[in-house]
C-alpha cells in the first residue's frame, strides 16, 4: 500500500502542478473507506472516532499512521475517467515544472478544474493545507537536503522572473502563485527609493513606508477593482502577477542609479527618461498579457487603466529619484 | 388578462391626454429621441419640460425596474458592492462626455446615470487627479526654478498624500453634506426631484473630470494663461453641477434655492484655485532666472579668469 501510494509521485515529473486527492487514490485499490481517514488526516478529531466500514477506528487510525497518508488535496484530473486522465497526466508530465521534485502547492489552483464523474465516490473534507504538513507526509521531500528545498523555492520564483521578462500566455504565474518575488521586489525598490535620514528637508522623496504602501495598497486596489468589475482570478493570483511585473522598473531603478554616478546634465536625464519609457511598457505588456484575459471582454479597459497608472506612479518615483 | 395588458409596452400618444384618461396612472413616455421636439409642444410650463425629461428616456422603463431588483445582496456580501461596478466601458466614457459638454435642459443624472450609480468613476478619476495635480506642480516648480543656481530639485512626494486628502474628502464630504441638506429640504417641501446619495457622488466625482487635463496644462508656466484654464473649467463643471442641482431646489423658497446652487459653485471654486495656488508656484518667479543668471556667470567669469 505505502509503495503503492508513493510510487506514483515518483512516476510523475510534473507531480507539482497537479494537487490530488491521495486518499481518494487509495481507496480506488483498497475499497471506500475515505470519512474516518479523512477525519484522521485533518487532525481536527483524533479524538472523535468515526464509526466506517470497517467498524473500528482505531484500527482505521493505526492503518493511517502506518500510510503516512498526506492531506487532502485536490488532484486536477482525477475524477476524470481514467483513460482521460492518464493522457492528462502525460500532458501534464510535459508542461513546465522540475522534474522529480515539488513545488510549493498552490491554494486553490487546480479547484476550478475538478470535474467529478461518477464511478468515484466524492469524499472527505476541504482543508487547506499548510505547506510545511504537506512536506513532514510528503516523503519525496522529507528526506532532502535543505538546500534542495531551498533551491526548489529559488528556482520557482527565478521562472517567474523569466515568464516577467518574455511574457508569453502562459499560466504558470497565476496557478502557481507566490509572493516571494513581489515582496522581494518591493523591499529593494522601497529600500533604493527612500531618502535618507540625513535629509533635513521635509518635502523630499518618498519614505520607505510611502513606497512600500503604494505598492501594497496599489495592487490590493487593482484586485478589488478587477473583482468588482467581474473577473474571475483571484486575489492572490492577481498580486502575484501585479507583484512580478514590477521587475522590470526594478530594473530601471538599477539603471538609473548606475547613470545618476555619471555627470548630471540633461543627457544623463534623457538617457533615464527613455530606460523608465521601456521599463514601463515592458511592465504593462506584461501584467496585460496575463491580467487581460481574466475579465469580461467589455470591461477590459476598465480593468488595465488602474494597472496603467499604477505602474505610472512607481515609475514617476523611478524618474525622480534623486540621490 | 390584466397583468399581461400592463406589461405590454403600448405606444401613448401624448402624456397629456393619457392623463385625462386616467388621471391616477402613472405615465411614463417610452418615444424615441427623434420625437421628443414634439413632445415638448403644447400645454407645457417651464417646469413640465424638465420633469418628463426627468422621467426619461427610451429605456428608463426597464431601469426602474431593475433600479429595484438590483441591490438585493445584504451590504456584508461581496455581490452588494458589485452592484456598484456595473457599468461598462462604453458606459463610462459616455459618462465622462456627459460631464465634459454639459448641454442646458439635460440633466446629468437622468441622462447618463439613469438609476446606475457606479463607484469605478468616482474613486478612479479622483485619484488620476490626486496623481495629476501631485506630478503636475512638481513639473512646473522644476520646469520654473530651472535656471536657478541654488534651486535643488526634490520630488516633493509629501504633497501626494495632502492633494488625496483634499480631493478624496471634497468628493465624498461634499456630496454627503449637499445630500443631506437636500434631504432636509425634502421633508419640509415636497420636491419632484430627489437623488440617492450615490448618484451624488457620482455627479461630483464625474465633474471633477475636466480638471485632469486642466492640472496637465497647468505646467504652463503663465499666470494668464492658469487663470484662463481655471476659468474654463469652472464653468464646464460648475455647469454639470448647478444644472444637476437646480431641478432639485427649485420648489423650495427662491432665497434657499439660489443659495444651495451658489453654495455648491462656490465650494467647487474653491478646491480648483486652492489646489492651483497651493501646488503650483507662482510663475512670477520665472523673471528672476534670466536676472540671477547673468550676474553669476559674470561672477564666475571672473572667479576663473
């Protein structure tokens, strides 16, 4: 049963796009007895033993513990039939992801794909699983180093970055979310944008606190507003993708800080405008290219115009920044 | 038999004779744009006109009735406050252009809101003006101290959060006050015309369009050239608004009437000169660039010679 459970993890290299329901996988070779499993994984009733099929719960519960069954999750295709599913999970063996480890499961990614058939019986219980619960009964990854664990993070958050940077169509930004890079991001444009504390004078540029809340609140107010006018991502996809885009005004700041050491005069000024007028159209394809498709066709430009003009104003403090 | 008669849409002749038939129906005139000049023909004063043009156009049927199934949701759901946003994008430029012609007789809230306030307008144009205002007088004192020696450029980023408190706070205490008064006013006489809060702010927070590319052109560095812009847009808004408000008072007693439409003119003149004189430095000072310049290149003339 352990092996049975575990090798089909190994089997599949892009096993991080897809969230499954391991429990529901066992019971398809070990007969139904999903509630007082389920009941026992979510650890919300040790105590309150479920009477099952098979009538002894503890027994139940011993059988859990000896399977090291892993939460419930949701597995994108897996309540297809299995012919479907199989030529799913060979497409998904394709698509984008590290082979032979997992990747920080997203929230409530693949729920907008379940479609139940009927041979499989819906069970157990909708938790949201934590991470790190995720990786103690995950025994793929138990046993890995830290820097494995470490490096997987990095290099999800370094593929984003590069989805930023040649935005394609592609949906590996919004299903597998993180606010790694956004925070990132935003720290070193607050930290490289603020004046310093030797400044005396009141009217200066921005305080970290100032830029650090534009950011913030800027994107929350764009998710409110794009879900206010009907669209259907959600919150944390949308500050995801509005986080990463703004690498490329990271990047100009860079910039413009490297050409500020030259000698000011109006060509050094010229030379900024024109790196921020890249950087800045850079940053609206991008998010566009992944933002646009999630509203309703007539209200798309509703829904890019708070976009624009929020990147407007961090590129505004961009220009401006004088050291 | 008799409820599916009612909501056969027939064709009315005149509201004047269908009221003589019936004089406890409620009409409401469905024609086209193209018949209204005929409909504004025989027994009419001064005030009818306005009131069937408060009444609607083609389709007001269909909006008053969805004006009353629409915000349905409890105000703790998500779904009440999309009821808000339900405009389109097509919707809201119409709005926009409602607010940027303002024709006499045509009332802004009738015409383009028609029982859909919508928040996007508001919230959205007010803070491209914060932003605009903010960017356009740090522009223009950069642009005008530009010559001068001892003139260090600072963003000014303070100057952000003042102009937001001031704009966010005139379009929405403003239009809660004014709807408040008008309320008051309501119970004491018995107006035809009466707004929801809403529809209030949506008024101002549309008016306030015209001042975005006002704050733009107010980089230009001439003071006649400001006041001439402050002017235009003044009367563009001040029209949006006086004409909006005035069906709203004009029952009342003269004296209050009058003093509620100056009021509001007022309140409007003073955020657009108080907003001119606070974030845009008088151009005056762009004489003293040519006369502090010239001195010091003599001066640094002769230091180095």
């Amino acid at each position: 049963m352990p092996g049975e459970e575990t090798q089909p993890r190994s089997r599949d290299p892009g096993s991080d796009l897809r969230i499954g329901l391991e429990c529901g996988r066992v019971n398809l070779s070990g007969g139904p007895r999903g509630p007082e499993e389920a009941n026992e994984e979510s650890g919300t009733s040790p105590q309150h033993p479920v009477p099952g099929p098979f009538g002894d719960a503890a027994v139940a519960r011993r059988r859990a513990d000896e399977l090291r069954l892993p939460r419930l999750r949701f597995r994108k295709g897996l309540w297809e039939r299995p012919g479907s599913r199989r030529a799913k999970m060979a497409e998904a063996a394709e698509s984008p992801g590290e082979p032979g480890t997992t990747s920080p499961r997203p929230l409530f990614a693949g729920l907008s794909d379940i479609s139940i058939s009927q041979d499989i019986p819906v069970e157990g219980e909708i938790t949201i699983p934590m991470r790190s619960r995720i990786r103690e009964f995950d025994s793929s990854t138990l046993n890995e180093s830290v820097q494995n664990t470490i490096m997987r993070d990095l290099k999800a958050v370094g593929k984003k970055f590069m989805h930023v940077l040649y935005p394609r169509k592609s949906n590996t930004l919004l299903r597998d979310w993180d606010l790694w890079g956004p925070l990132v991001l935003c720290v070193t444009l607050a930290l490289m944008l603020q004046r310093g504390s030797a400044d005396s004078e009141n009217d200066g540029g921005p305080q970290f606190a100032e830029v650090f809340v534009i950011i913030w609140f800027g994107a929350v107010t764009i998710t409110l507003n794009s879900k206010l006018l009907g669209g259907n991502i959600s919150f944390f996809q949308s500050l995801c993708v509005l986080g990463y885009c703004i690498l490329p005004l990271t990047v100009a700041l860079l910039v413009c800080r490297l050409v500020l050491l030259a000698k000011p005069g109006p060509i050094n000024f010229i030379v900024r405008l024109f790196v921020v007028i890249m950087m800045f159209a850079w940053s609206i394809v991008a998010s566009t290219a992944f933002l646009a498709d999630s509203q309703p066709p007539n209200r798309k430009a509703l829904a890019v115009y708070p976009v624009f003009l929020f990147y407007f104003v961090i590129s505004w403090m961009i220009l401006t920044f004088t050291p | 038999m008799a409820a599916v008669d009612d909501l056969q849409f027939e064709e009315f002749g005149d509201v004047a004779t269908s009221l003589a038939a019936n004089p406890d129906a409620t009409t409401i005139n469905i024609e086209g744009p193209g018949e209204t000049p005929k409909r504004l023909g025989p027994p009419r004063g001064s005030g009818r006109e306005e009131d069937d043009e408060l009444l609607g156009n083609d389709d007001s049927d269909k909006t008053e009735l969805l004006a009353g199934q629409k915000k349905s949701s409890p105000f703790w759901t998500f779904e009440y406050y999309q009821t808000f946003f339900d405009v389109d994008t097509y919707q809201v430029f119409d709005r926009i252009k409602g607010s940027l012609l303002p024709i006499p007789g045509k009332n802004f809230v009738r015409l383009y809101i028609r029982s859909n306030p919508d928040l996007y307008g508001p919230f959205w144009i007010c803070a491209t003006l914060v932003f605009a205002i903010a960017i356009s007088g740090n522009l223009s004192n950069f642009l005008i101290h530009l010559g001068e020696k001892t003139y260090h450029y600072v963003p000014e980023f303070r100057k952000v959060s003042i102009a937001a408190t001031i704009i966010y706070a005139y379009a929405w205490l403003v239009p809660f006050a004014l709807w408040g008064f008008l309320l008051w006013r309501n119970s004491k006489v018995m107006n035809i015309v009466s707004y929801s809060f809403l529809e209030i702010v949506c008024v101002y927070g549309y008016s306030l369009f015209i001042y975005i590319p006002t704050a733009i052109l107010w980089i230009i560095p001439q003071k006649a050239v400001r006041w001439i812009l402050v002017m235009m847009a003044l009367g563009i808004s001040g029209s949006v608004l006086a004409m909006t408000f005035w069906p709203a008072v004009r029952e009342d007693n003269r004296r209050v009437a009058l003093a509620t439409i100056v009021t509001i003119v007022l309140l409007h003149t003073l955020l657009s000169v108080g907003c001119l004189a606070y974030f845009f430095d008088a151009p005056e000072v762009d004489h003293l660039p040519t006369t502090a310049v010239v001195p010091n290149q003599t001066v640094v003339a002769a230091k180095s010679s």
